[in-house]
C-alpha cells in the first residue's frame, strides 16, 4: 500500500520500538533485505537485527538509536560485532550456517559483513568514520509521521553510503591494484571490459569491485578465487531457464548473476546477456534505480 505522509509527530519511541517497527518490513531500508533474527548473540553482545541481503548475498547487522540516544553508539557497537567476526574465520562459517538455517534457498554467500545503523541523525565526524571503514556501511534516519490511515509510521531516509561513487574517493581501489590482487583473472577480466564500456558505458572501482555504468548502474564484476562474478541488470523474465543466469530473490528482481572462468572464456550467450543490460540501463522504468548519492 502507498504510504502518503500527512504530517510529522512529536512522539517519543522507545529503541525497542523503532526495532520492531523495521523488522517488520526490513524492505523499507532497502529492497532485498530479509529479516533472518532478532537480538542475534555474539560474545560481544546481542546485534539488533542480523538480515540477509538477497540482491548481493551478504549477511547484514543492523543497529538502531532512538531520539537523544548518540549515533556513534550504533557505530561503535556494530564495529565491535564486526571485529569479533573478523578475528575468526570459523565465526564466519558459523553465521553462514545460521543463515542459511533460516534461508535454505539461498544461492550464494558473500561472507563481507554490511553494517546499517538506523538513527535520528548524524554528525560530521560520524560521516568521516564511515568513510574510513572498509566493509560497506549504510546510515538511515527516520521520521515519525502518519499515514493516509491514520497510523504512527516511521519513514526512513538514506542519509549516507560509504559505497557511493562520488563521495568515496579514499576508499576506491585503483584498477591496476585490484587486478594486482588477481593476476590470473586480468584477461578475462579485460574481455568482459570490452564488451561492457560499449554505447557510452563507462566503469570504476570500488574497493573490491568493477561497475559498469550508463543513466544507472547495469553491471558488477566481482573477483572470486578461480573466477569472476559477474552481475547484470538485465530485468525481469529477459534471461529464461538458463542453468548458468541466475536471478537474485528466485526471480523477483532485474537482476542476476553468471560465474565466468578464465579456461572457459566468455560465451556468445554472456554477450547477448551484456547486450541487454547496457540497453535496460537506458530504460525508463524506475524499478532497482541505484540510489541518488544523499544532499
């Protein structure tokens, strides 16, 4: 249902509240987030919320502050969960098994911990710490407001992405440094660039990746130990009963992922698949837009 707000309240919530209203429906963070638990235990605390993000195949921590309570806290705990896990490779395995557990149709699992903090709001130093840490990090605020029905709902809003292109230029790796840390997938690598930075395309880094670019981004290329990963916008139902394309949420979103490996080359079918992609990333349909970076 559409949610039209018709004026912002002045109404207290306690941390557990603003918990549950999310967890509710995690999708109002972000589209494909999955809620897998509450009150997750480590041995360095309980996480708020530990979610599955179905589009990349991360697992999620999620922190909540409510108003007056200091955002950095959200921070400072989510870094500390993230270490505890960071120490321990067996600690890694052990959460993707609880995943998993909970999410048995799950095609892939990125172990690279995403960290959301849900508070009222952020200062300057809190924007340069995020920025400085290496794993993905999304800050949302919110609002407490009511909707055509009447009802107290909060309305989140992105207000930082360490992964945002333009504003994160000390955390982007140089192309000569990432294909550095993967010498044996440079050709394939260098192929796919080929077909990719076609019509206007172009791509950048990020700390662990290649994207591929026109109005939006289209596509991902991820280094994996005897491959490449590579992801496509290519929309819904285009790629059908294909074993080797794969769409993320078991078909529900536009877009999917291929494994490609160095001994195998890059198919004419592949081809086709990037095609379309760099044509989707021209269309006019708004659904999945890769978010606007924050004013």
């Amino acid at each position: 249902m559409e949610i039209k707000i018709l004026s912002s309240e002045d109404v207290e919530f306690k941390e557990k509240d603003v918990q549950a209203a999310f967890e509710k429906d995690l999708s109002k963070l972000e589209d494909g987030l999955e809620f897998i638990s509450s009150e997750f235990e480590t041995a360095t605390g309980r996480i708020d919320t530990l979610a599955f993000d179905s589009n990349n195949g991360n697992p999620v921590f999620i922190e909540y502050k409510r108003r007056g309570e200091f955002d950095k806290d959200a921070l400072i705990q989510l870094m500390d969960y993230l270490s505890w896990f960071a120490r321990d490779k067996n600690r890694i395995d052990s959460l993707e098994k609880n995943i998993r557990k909970h999410k048995p149709d799950i095609d892939y699992f990125e172990p690279t911990i995403r960290l959301i903090c849900v508070v009222t709001d952020i200062d300057d130093r809190i924007r340069n710490a995020v920025y400085a840490i290496a794993n993905p990090v999304k800050i949302f605020s919110y609002m407490v407001a009511r909707d055509t029905a009447n009802n107290v709902v909060l309305v989140p809003k992105l207000v930082l992405d360490n992964e945002d292109v333009e504003l994160q230029t000390q955390l982007v790796t140089s192309e000569a440094e990432l294909l550095k840390k993967h010498p044996h997938l440079h050709d394939v690598v260098a192929t796919l660039k080929e077909h990719l930075e076609r019509d206007g395309a172009f791509s950048y880094t990020t700390a662990h990746s290649f994207r591929f670019k026109k109005e939006r981004v289209f596509a991902k290329v991820h280094f994996r130990k005897d491959c490449v990963m590579l992801e496509l916008r290519v929309g819904k139902g285009k790629v059908v009963s294909d074993p080797d394309f794969k769409y993320w949420r078991q078909g529900d979103s536009p877009w999917g992922w291929t494994h490609i490996y160095p001994s195998k080359g890059i198919s004419e079918k592949v081809i086709k698949w990037i095609a379309e992609a760099r044509s989707f990333a021209s269309a006019t349909e708004d659904e999945d837009i890769e978010e606007t970076p924050p004013a």
